[in-house]
C-alpha cells in the first residue's frame, strides 16, 4: 500500500493504546488494543505498508482490563541502576535500556545453534547465521558478565539449538555452578538425555537442577508437525531418565490451534503420572518468530484465555480458569500461573487462586524463588501449571517489553528481553541478529 493511501479503519471499543512494529519495515508504531465480538485485538497502521488486526486475547475487555488490573503492581524498586544509553527506543537499541521498567529474573544463554533435528518452526534460527558455537570460556565471560550487571541469584538458562549437542555442557555448568549460579535450567528437545544416562548424570552432578523438556502431547502426529520426525518414545524415555537420575521436569508444550490444543488435558494427564519428577507444566502458545515468515491469520492463533478454557474443559474442572493469574513479576499479559498439589484420589488441588498480586517490591527476586523452589527435584507431590505468551512481529506490545523479566545474554555484552531478540520481520529480517 502507498504512503497517503492508507485509509483507517474506524476502530470502536478501544481500551488501551500502546506502541508495536510494523511486521514489514519493523518501524515502531502506534497500536491500539480493541474489543470485537467478545475477544481482544491489536490495531496499528504503518504508513508504507497498511493496517493490521491481530487477535491477542480471547475474552471479553471486562476480562482482559481485571486481568491487567491483578498483575498491575508488581513492580521492582531497583530497577537497571546502569542502563545502556539509548539512541533509538524501546525496542531498537535495548541492552537493557533507560526504558526497561523491571529487573530480570531468568537469563538465557544460548549455547550453539547446532541443533540434532530440522524444525519447520523454529524460535531460534537465523538463517543468515553460520555455526555459532562458542567456547565455555567465551560462555562463562558472557554469564559473568550479566552476574556483574544484575546477579547470579536469578536462574540461567542453556538454550540453543540444542544444548546438548555439546559434549562440554556439563563443565559449562560446572563453571556456572561455581561462579554462584545456584539454579541452573537445561532447555531440550530430550533426544540425547532419552538414550544417554550417563550424559543426563553427568549434568546433574555438574549443577543443571532442573530439565525444561519440549512436550507437545501424547501422540506422534503433533511432533511430526512440529519437528517433522516421530518423537513420542524420546520423550517419554526422556522423563524415565529423568526419575532415574532424580532430577526434575518441566514439561513445555507449545500450543499449536488445530494440532495439539485438543490435547492440553492429555499432557496434564502425564504429568500427574509422572509426579513428583515433573515439576510443572508450562505452556507457550505458539507465536510467530524465527523462521515463520508468512502472516499467520487470527483463526490460527491462540492465547492465554483461550489455553486455559482448553485445560478447565480437558481435565473436566480440575484445572480451572479461576486458578490462574499473571505470574511473577513480567506484564500480566505476558504469562499465567497457578501451584497445585496432588490429592490421594489422584486429583489436582488448586493451591492458588486467580486474584490480585498486589504490591511487590521485589518481585523478580520472589519470582526466581518460586521457580527455584517448585521446579527443583524433590519427592513433594506439587506441580506448577503455567506458561508464557510469546510476542511476534503481529502482536508485539512495548509496553510488555518495557516490563520483561526474561533475557537473552548476548554476545556482546547485552542484556535483551527474549521477544524483543527474535522478533522477526515479513522478510525474515529481524532488530537483532545472530542467535546471541
Ligand atoms: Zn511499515
């Protein structure tokens, strides 16, 4: 569309205005969010290349506005006493800047983008990257420096890729583990740690603490989706090593509409009868990223209300929406959670309930805490139902990424919220390259 033909949608119902990219020039622009026929979406208009409509909740603005309203005040006192300068805003020169309004509580370090299966989708891949496979040296430098600049209290996360195509991983943790990073968490696809115990050993003894296992459901069909290779028996093998070697299991789903939210009871299922090995079920709905070029529609997108209809109507009320509320610390429109314990019948009891969060000085620290606590290994039957809504190009939200809690450690020495590393463009192009 030309610059000057652009001609505006008469927007009714709007009930938040923030700013958002454009998915084809990436420029920032002006978004608001609006109700239509009872669910929530993004408006904005770039100049050069037209409007775009958005789903990014589905229920009502009654619903949308309580939940804001319960996540709304937690906010950290310290916030980034040494931003980075910034020339261009929120979100082109983050590091973590002047505009960044919490302190992080989880850092990723990606360790390679090597990887031992060829996703269709992928978070990650940067086509443009060669093979980015540092030394642990280089990776500790990098960890020490976010230590410096925040703290090693907070968890740390090995990503990738896949972690676990590198056979120094567990002397990577070993030197976490020795700088002071007390909660170490390894995010995999679970095929090496499925047929090699003594791997999966090793890495417990070196200081990984937790296994943040991809599970996107009970049957073969959905992982020939997603990794377009059979992956059931991997992954139960995967959480059988696990109890083996005592350490704990976060299983993560990613919500796909149409291939596994019909199964979001089933995986629940599993991780009842895995107790107390897995810890938690977190679950991120699907967002467009990485190497997802084309713009998905409405009808294939699902979000946070809609993740939690799938679980209260698939475990027939044992999981209610209720529950739930905006986790920790980031946005409340970032991520949902609720802490369960196990009943003798083998029923789920709630233990939390959706509610304000209330005043929180220090909330990413209480978040790191919790996290540490419920998702280390331990013979207590509780398990944490949440997730995490991941922003793409369509539906990114500054004022989210103003409030991120979940960082990236890059490579040259930035600290830079997840959504906003690999938010990529209609052509593949992206704010910040490189997989670090
Ligand atoms: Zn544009």
């Amino acid at each position: 569309m030309k610059r000057g033909f652009v001609v505006m949608s008469l927007i009714n119902n709007v009930v938040r205005e923030t700013k958002s990219l454009c998915p084809d020039c990436l420029k920032t622009i002006k978004a608001s969010i609006y109700e239509k026929n009872g669910a929530m979406y993004m408006y904005k208009v770039c100049e050069e290349h037209g409007e775009f409509h958005t789903l990014v909740w589905e229920d009502t603005k009654e619903n949308y506005l309580e939940w804001i309203e319960y996540g709304g005040e937690a906010r950290d006192q310290n916030v980034n006493s040494n931003p980075r300068p910034t020339t261009h805003n929120c979100p082109h020169d983050c590091g973590i800047c002047s505009d960044h309004v919490q302190n992080i509580s989880t850092a990723a370090l990606m360790t390679t983008n090597v990887c031992d299966v060829n996703c269709p989708i992928c978070f990650t891949k940067d086509g443009q990257q060669g093979v980015y496979k540092p030394s642990n040296e280089e990776l500790l430098n990098m960890a020490s420096h976010y230590q410096d600049t925040f703290s090693s209290e907070h968890p740390i996360e090995l990503c990738g890729g896949e972690p676990t195509t590198r056979d120094d991983l567990p002397e990577l943790a070993k030197g976490l583990r020795e700088m002071g990073f007390d909660h170490i968490q390894l995010n995999t696809n679970g095929i090496r740690i499925s047929k090699d115990l003594d791997f999966l050993k090793a890495l417990k003894e070196s200081g990984v603490t937790v296994i943040y296992l991809g599970f996107d459901g009970f049957s073969d069909k959905v992982y020939e989706k997603k990794y377009g290779r059979k992956m059931l028996d991997v992954k139960l093998k995967a959480i059988e090593n696990c109890k083996t070697a005592e350490i704990g299991v976060v299983l993560v789903p990613v919500v796909m509409k149409g291939v596994n939210d019909s199964s979001l009871g089933e995986i629940i299922e599993i991780a009842k009868k895995n107790m107390p090995t897995v810890r938690g079920v977190y679950f991120q709905p699907v967002s467009f990223f990485g190497n997802y070029p084309t713009a998905p529609s409405n009808d294939e997108r699902i979000t946070i209300p809609g993740v939690l209809s799938c679980l209260e109507e698939q475990t027939c009320g044992e999981v209610k929406k209720v529950h739930f509320m905006p986790a920790g610390s980031e946005h409340a429109l970032c991520s949902f959670n609720a802490l369960y314990a196990l009943n003798k019948d083998n029923t789920l009891k709630a233990v939390t309930k959706y509610g304000p969060r209330g005043i929180n000085e220090d909330s990413a620290k209480k978040v790191s805490e919790f996290n540490k606590r419920s998702w280390r290994y331990s013979k207590m039957k509780t398990l944490t139902i949440g997730g995490m809504h991941f922003q793409d190009v369509w539906n990114i939200d500054v004022e989210r990424l103003r409030q991120c809690r979940l960082c990236i450690i890059s490579e040259d020495e930035r600290i830079i919220p997840l959504c906003t590393k690999y938010v990529t463009s209609t052509k593949g192009e992206k704010l910040y390259s490189g997989i670090s």
